[in-house]
C-alpha cells in the first residue's frame, strides 16, 4: 500500500469503500468541500449503501493506492444530517461545468479535479479542462498514453489551480455562494464582457446581476448585441432603465434600435426625460449618417471662459479621457467657433482668455454626413475626435476615433 498525496477525482468515484475487512461498505458517489477558503476542503463525501444515499463525515476516511487502484476506506460511518452553507458536490456541480480562466480570460469547461491529500485536510487544487482528462474519466488515457509514447507522443494536458478559477455554473442546481463571483469583478470590464458573452443565459445574467450600476453599465457598453439584449429583458423595467442612463446616449440609442419596439419604447418612457428626449433624437437618425454615430456628450466653453475656470469646470466635472480629446469653444448661440487643447490650457496663464490660445481652423462634420467620410477624413488630419454641426452650425457632438473603428468593423463583419 502506498500513501496518497495526490489523486485525480474521477479515480474515486464510483469506486468500492470499505468500513471492515468484511467487504464493501459501499459506493462513492461525490466529495463534498466547503468553498470558504481559497482552496476548498473535503467535509463529507456522499455514498450509496444498499438502497439508500447517506452524507458521511470526510475526517474519517483514508485513502491509500495499491497496485494502481485507489482505496478508500472508513473504520467508523458518522453520518451527517444537514450541510452548511458555502459547500458544493463536486461530481455534480463542477464536474462538465463552466467556469472562467482567470489567467487566460476566458470560460473553460472541467473535465476532471485535482486533489492534495495534506495533514490539515484534502484539498481541491487544480482543474483539468484539457483532453487528458476526458480520456481519463473513459478509462483510456493511461493505454493510450502507452501507444504514443512509442511514437514520441503525449496527450494535451491542461491544469488551472483553483485560485485561478471562477464563475463557476451553479446557476441551474439552486446554489449560491457567496464568493462565487467576487474574482470576476476584479476583471477590466473588456475582459469580463467577453467572458460573460461565452457563458450560458442563464449564468450571464447570474454574474452582471451582481454588479453596481456603474460597472454594469460599463460591462454592457463593451457586451455584443444578442448579449446586451438577452441581459436587458431579463431585469426589470425600473432596473434596465437605470443602467441604461449611465451609458453614453449614442451607445443606448444602437441598442434600441435592436430591440423589440414596444421593449425599446417602454425603457424610454421609465428614464429620465431629457436623456430619453436626447435617445429618441438620436434614433431618428438614418443608420448611414453621422449622426448615427455621435456622442452628445463633450466638453465646451464660452470664448471668454478664463483658463482658471476652464479647470475649474473640468475639476468639477471629471470627464472620461475620451471626452477630453478636444475641447470645443461656442458662441453664445451654440455655434461652433473653434477648438482648445488640454495642453494649451494647462500651461496658459490662469487669468487668459479661450479666445487667445483657440484655434479656429476647425475641421468638422454635419450630422448627415456619411459615416464613409468619417475614417478617411479622421486619418488625414490625424484626429482624435471629430464635432458634427447641424446645417445652421449649431454644434450637436462629436465622433470619436473610437466609433468610427467600431463602425468599420461592424460593417465588414456584415460583408462576410
């Protein structure tokens, strides 16, 4: 016999335990492990004895290998009435389950568990989401591991510790944990909106249910379409509306115009009025036009603002990067006049006027322009952004280098 210190999951269920040296006791049928630390240990194992299923204290088995076969054995059966909270079966709730890469950023499904057999306990470890641990489960790794090794050879293995893993699908067997997603949230929302595109409705809709408004927004800016929609008709009118309302005007209004009218026209109706007025405005717009495109959302000023309050007003309103590319100088009646740059007002003297360091050559765009003028017009002058006027020189937005990339590739997706 040969002490275990380490042993896949799949070698053990299934198999015979032993209480005497009378015979079986038994069958294995699962380990069950509390998820409160950061590797989760084995508490009771659920065994089949005769007709009936029991949950059985874990601190009493040993498990010992003997001519490749793994034994387990159980001198004494404590039975266990009741789980606590934080515990999983790990045959029926990881095994074939989805959870999430961490390292790699992306949804992987488990073919086996790896565990460590410590003096504090058995521990779950690692993962295996590669083919070898497929194979193993059928019971044909080890002969085929045999065959090509002769051939210079092996099987693809794939481990991922588990601090590495999260998101693990419960959503359909009615356990909640909860640290199940608390990795997840430490994700940048590019890398969480492509792993939640991956996963299933319903474990989609589990994970942004435990964002705040702000980072659900940011998450649902970055998601595709079918997902976006799917997450959004799956909260509540009230809810869906809040988030909607903290996502640029342009980006809502794209999302609208794929969904369901009556859907679309009721999450209108629940937000506040000026960004559903400014929503609808946008969606008027041909799907070809500048217009379509734009944000509303930019920075301008009075030509006789001050550079100190110019600061001011951009302390106070701590904008996105992407709404300081260019800051925009009007008339008094919203007409566009010129542009200033960030650095011109940071190293002018706080007393000096914007009409003093602005630049009046602006190059700009009407909203019904199309957006096929957009790519070649940003590259030529080396742009950032672009303003759109209306046709009386009213400023109305801007299009940022960002949307006009999105765009293309949205279109070219579409040719093929």
């Amino acid at each position: 016999m040969n002490t275990v210190t380490t042993f896949y999951l799949s070698r053990v269920i299934g198999k015979p335990f032993y209480s005497s040296a009378s015979g079986a006791a038994g069958k294995i049928i699962d380990f069950v492990a509390d998820v409160n630390q950061i590797r989760p240990r084995i508490t009771a194992v659920r065994v089949k004895t005769g007709n009936s299923f029991k949950l059985l204290d874990f601190s009493n088995f040993v498990i010992e290998k003997n001519r490749g076969q793994y034994l387990l054995k159980c001198p004494e059966m404590i039975e266990i009435s009741e789980l606590p909270e934080n515990t999983l079966m790990f045959a029926k709730n990881v095994m074939d389950r989805q959870l999430v890469d961490m390292d790699g950023r992306k949804v992987v499904r488990v073919n086996d568990v790896r565990l460590a057999v410590l003096t504090s306990g058995v521990f779950a470890v690692a993962v295996d989401v590669g083919i070898e641990g497929l194979l193993r489960r059928l019971g044909v790794a080890k002969p085929l591991k045999n065959i090509l090794r002769q051939f210079g050879l092996g099987i693809p293995s794939k481990l991922i510790l588990w601090d590495e893993v999260a998101a693990i699908d419960f959503s359909h067997t009615g356990i909640k944990l909860a640290k199940e997603y608390s990795k997840l949230l430490t994700l940048h929302t590019s890398d969480l909106a492509d792993i939640i595109e991956d996963l299933d409705r319903n474990t989609q809709i589990a994970i942004f249910s435990t964002l705040d408004e702000e980072k659900a927004a940011d998450v649902l800016e970055e998601l595709e379409t079918d997902a976006q929609i799917n997450i959004l008709e799956s909260m509540t009118t009230e809810k869906a509306a809040d988030v909607l309302e903290k996502m640029p005007a342009d980006e809502v209004a794209d999302l609208l115009d794929e969904m369901q009218e009556d859907k679309a026209e009721e999450l209108l109706n629940e937000m506040e009025s000026d960004t559903s007025e400014e929503i609808r405005e946008l969606m008027e717009y041909p799907d070809n036009s500048v217009g379509s495109i734009m944000t509303t959302e930019y920075i301008s000023f009075n030509e006789n603002t001050t550079v100190g309050e110019a600061l001011d007003e951009l302390r106070t309103l701590r904008p996105e990067s992407d709404s300081i590319y260019y800051l925009y100088v009007l008339d008094d009646d919203g007409k566009l006049l010129a542009t200033v740059s960030l650095r011109d007002i940071v190293i002018s003297q706080l007393d000096v006027k914007l009409q003093n360091i602005m630049n009046t050559k602006v190059i700009f765009v009407y909203d019904t322009d199309r957006i096929d003028s957009l790519a070649e017009m940003i590259s030529k002058y080396n742009l950032l952004a672009i303003p759109v006027a209306s046709e009386a020189g009213e400023m109305l937005g801007m299009v940022v280098i960002d949307d006009v990339v999105s765009n293309l590739l949205r279109s070219r997706k579409r040719r093929f």
